[in-house]
C-alpha cells in the first residue's frame, strides 16, 4: 500500500504536476482502507461513500479525459 503523505493531501505547485501521487492516492488499495476504516472515519465524517465511488471511477488510467484525443472542435468539460 503506498504510504499517503502530506504531498499527497496537500500538495504544492511542484507536487501537482506528479502523476504518480494521483494514482497512489486514488488507487484500489486505499478504497480497502477507506473500507477497512470505514467506521472509524464515519465518527469523524458523514460518509466515505462519495470518496469510494469517485476514486473507483477514476481507478484505471484508461478513464482519464486526455483533451489531446479529443476531435477538432470538441469542447472540454
């Protein structure tokens, strides 16, 4: 499991631009964290759900929007 650090939470200009760090912290095995602490986080935070639906729909490098592979004319979200 990759060890989420303050980069990874509060990152600076340079941190940003770290691809690595968005797949770390949206990775499959913290959805099992956010799992396995789920009740944990509950006594601090309403839901972890919005979290875990997000990062399991960003989890592949596939569903990125690359806005290069857009057609010509297509606006970006």
């Amino acid at each position: 499991m990759p060890k989420i650090t303050n980069a990874h939470l509060e990152p600076n200009s340079f941190d940003k631009m770290k691809v690595d760090l968005a797949f770390q912290l949206f990775s499959d095995q913290v959805i099992k964290a956010l799992f396995i602490y789920r009740e944990h986080i509950r006594s601090s935070y309403e839901t972890v759900q919005p979290t875990e639906d997000f990062v399991k729909r960003n989890e592949s490098p596939d569903s990125c929007d690359d806005i290069a592979d857009k057609p010509d004319g297509a606006e970006a979200r």
